[in-house]
C-alpha cells in the first residue's frame, strides 16, 4: 500500500507539471492565426501511417535512417510496458497484462529486442554527436546549449533502456531462484541473466524494484523535460504529421483579404455587395511570432533540430545566411519569450521586438528560392516556405521593403502588365521580321 500511495503522489506530481506545461503552450496557440481547415481525415491517416509510423522520409538517409526507425518503432512497443507499469503501481497489481495471454508474450519480447536496439542506436546517436563532426548539427542557430540538450535526452533514453533491461533481467533471475514460472517472455534478459551464476533471490528482487522504480521515475522526468526540449518531436511528430498541410508543395497559399481585393477590383458590382461584416485586415503577412499560423508554430514545437531541411537548402549550401532550420528555431524561441508576455498583457503587447530582425533578418528572408526541398526532405512534413513568404508579405506589403531588383520587377508589373521593362505594345517586336501574319 505504502509503494502505491507513493506511486500515486509522483503520478500527481507529474501530471501537474506537465498539465502546466502544456495548458502554457496551448494558450500560446490562441494568438497564432488561422492556417487551413483540417479535413480529408482519410488522407491525413494514410500520411500519417506512411510518413510518421512508417518513417519513410527518415529512410532517405538510409544507414542512421533505419537507426532512428528502430527507436521510433521501439518506443511504440515499449509503451505498452510502461502502461502497464502505471496500472500495476497504482492498483498494486503485479504484470497486470497477462491477460492478453500470448499476445503479452509477443508485446513483452518485442519490447525486451527493441530495448537493446534502441539503447545500441542511442549509443551510436551519441558517439555521433560527440565524436564525429557532422556538419548537418553545425550552423549559426546550433550553439552549445541545443547540443547539450540533444545529447541530456539522448542520456535519459539511454538509461531508461538500460534500466528496463536490469528490471527485465532481476525479474526473469528472482523467478527463477524461487522456482517461479516467469509471466511474458524476455528473450534479450533471459540471455544474458543465464550469464549471471552468482546472486541471492534478495539481491535480484532488489534489483528488479530499483530498476522499476528508476524507469517509472525517469519516464516521469522525461515526460516533463521533452516540452523544453527538442526532444519535444516525441510527442508533437505524429500529430504534427497528421495535420501536414496537404497541397503540393509549390502552392503557395492565398492571402484571402488579398483575393477579396481582387476581386472586387475586378467585378467593381460586388463592391457593392461585399458584406459589412468582411473584418479589417489587422496585418498582411508575418512580422512577429503572433502572426504566424497555428501550424507555423506547430512545425516548430515539432521540429527536431535534425537539420535534414538545411542540408538541402541551396541557398545555405551556396553560402547564403539562410538555414529553413534556423527559421523554425527562431519561431519557437520567440513565441517562447513573447507568448507569457502576451498571456500578461494581452496579443498587442509590444516588447519592441519582433521574430523579423530581431530572430530573423531580412537577408535570411529574400534568399529562399521557395524550391520546396526543406518541406520536401523535412521527416516530419514541416513547411518552412509558407512562413518564409509570409514574412515576405510583410515586408513588401506593409514596408515596401524589398531587393532593389524585385522592386524594379514590381514596377514592371504595374507599368508594362510583365515583369520586364518593355511596354506592352513592343511585346511582339521581335517577330516584327519574321515572316508570321499576324493578324
Ligand atoms: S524542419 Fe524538419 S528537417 Fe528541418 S531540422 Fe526541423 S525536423 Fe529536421
Ligand atoms: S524553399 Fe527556401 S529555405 Fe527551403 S530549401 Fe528552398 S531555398 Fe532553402
């Protein structure tokens, strides 16, 4: 009873925390513009199920492609154990699964195989990081903070994986010193717990409930440290996924004021009818983290740091200050520090800051060539050209802010009907001698 009233505190704790978290993060979403309706739910799952539980786009890579697979896919298993370990301690209950009869067996020998893939693929994740210069993890917005934290999340996954095979192998050794049929299946433990000869049923027993506890406490702790985390990707990937904006990728979004306005200009009767109700326009593109769409910030909550998008990118590739991982960083670091102020103050609080300049410059901004291989190699079906040309939209819409050569296009555009510096009359000069009729 005393295991289970205490089990039941920490659960509380936990919960707490991470209800506080997250109802802060949520409320952060209210001051986020809409994006597009959600709908075709049967498309969104076939995505979901290709892109996420698949984890297609991560075989792109194929080698640490298929490590990162193993622990996706490890961690799917393994948390049919974990809720069983919630059940167990606040009943009291011991194994309290077996009832699923052989289908336990198979759910508790694929999580006892997937714990030792997953804790070699988070060893050699690590080694990576630490020994190996891998410049995907290199860039101006990667600094010494988001490499310790990738590599914290890395050390708690690996030691929740050690701590279920220690759990996994003092249980399988204390049934079988007491003469005890042992409930489910451990193919991993039981190998290697038939290399250890020496050891009291006590000592195993003690081992068993340590490492328990250490996994259910870590589990606890880790749940509490991903929101803060780029490991937040644990979480918020699926859904993040499942609500991918599902245009082609070169289809950029309407502006919907915009085409009202066009509208009108070019049907001059509907002026008239236009409903009173039509609401003003209170920005044109994105200027600060609030004007962002509730999926751009989404994207960012997802985002993994992998830099997958980056490596792509050929304007960084070519030289150019923009990195697609960079503006997703920068979107969520932001809304970080300006979403509490606005919870305060309200959404027209102004610190004097904004996501434009301030986190993103306009260099970064003007040179994507909205070629789309971000969003087309990003694993997680994050869309970074949506928010960098609504950034853009700002800028040339509200500031009349844009390179001289675009500005010249512009003019073109409104003198001549096309983007060149000829008029509209002289468009066909060049066929002037050719012998074409014309008429
Ligand atoms: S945006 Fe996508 S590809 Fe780029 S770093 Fe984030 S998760 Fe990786
Ligand atoms: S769309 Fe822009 S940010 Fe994305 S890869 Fe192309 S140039 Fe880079």
């Amino acid at each position: 009873m005393t295991k289970q009233i205490i089990f039941a505190i920490t659960l509380l704790l936990t919960l707490g925390a991470f209800a506080y978290t997250v109802n802060r993060i949520v409320s952060f979403f209210r001051f986020t513009r809409p994006a597009f309706p959600v709908k075709n739910f049967g498309k969104r799952f076939g995505v979901m199920m290709n892109v996420a539980f698949g984890q297609t786009k991560i075989f792109r890579k194929p080698v640490i492609g298929f490590f990162h697979a193993l622990v996706f896919w490890g961690f799917c298993i393994i948390i049919f154990g974990s809720l069983e370990m919630l059940i167990d301690g606040l009943t009291g209950t011991e194994r309290v699964l077996k009832a699923l009869g052989p289908v336990y067996n198979i759910i508790m020998a694929s999580g006892d195989i997937f714990a030792l893939l997953v804790a070699v693929s988070i060893i050699i994740f690590l080694a990576r990081r630490i020994f190996f210069h891998i410049k995907r993890f290199e860039g101006i917005e990667m600094n010494k903070m988001t490499h310790i934290d990738a590599n914290i999340a890395l050390s708690i996954i690996l030691i929740l994986m050690i701590s279920l095979l220690t759990m996994n192998i003092g249980y399988v050794k204390y049934n079988s010193q007491i003469g005890e049929a042992t409930v489910g299946l451990f193919p991993v433990s039981s190998l290697i717990a038939g290399f250890i000869t020496e050891g009291q049923a006590e000592s195993f027993s003690l081992m068993y409930q340590a490492s328990w506890w250490c996994h259910i406490l870590l589990i606890f702790l880790f749940a509490n440290l991903l929101p803060y985390s780029k490991h937040f990707h644990v979480f918020m990937s699926v859904p993040n996924v499942f609500l991918s904006r599902l245009d082609p990728l070169g289809k950029l979004p309407n502006m919907d004021s915009i085409t009202r306005e066009v509208k009108l200009m070019l049907d001059p009767n509907a002026a008239f009818a236009a409903q009173p109700s039509d609401a003003p326009v209170e920005r044109f593109g994105v200027k600060d983290a609030e004007d962002a769409s509730w999926k751009n910030y989404f994207d960012s909550l997802s985002c993994t740091q992998c830099g997958r998008c980056t490596s792509v990118c050929p304007a960084n590739i070519t030289g150019k200050k923009l990195s697609p991982r960079k503006i997703m960083m920068d979107l969520r670091a932001r809304m970080k520090e300006k979403g509490p102020l606005m919870v305060k103050n309200g959404r027209d609080f102004s610190d004097n800051r904004s996501l434009l300049r301030d986190f993103i410059s306009e260099e970064e901004i003007w040179a994507c060539t909205t070629c789309n291989a971000c969003a087309k190699e990003c694993p997680i079906n994050i869309n970074h050209p949506t928010l960098i040309v609504d950034i853009r939209r700002y800028l040339v819409m509200e500031e009349a802010s844009a390179p001289g050569e675009i500005k010249a296009m512009f003019n073109n555009i409104e003198n001549n009907g096309a983007p060149w510096q000829y008029s509209a009359e002289d468009r066909l000069n060049w066929a002037k001698e050719l012998d074409i009729n014309m008429k």
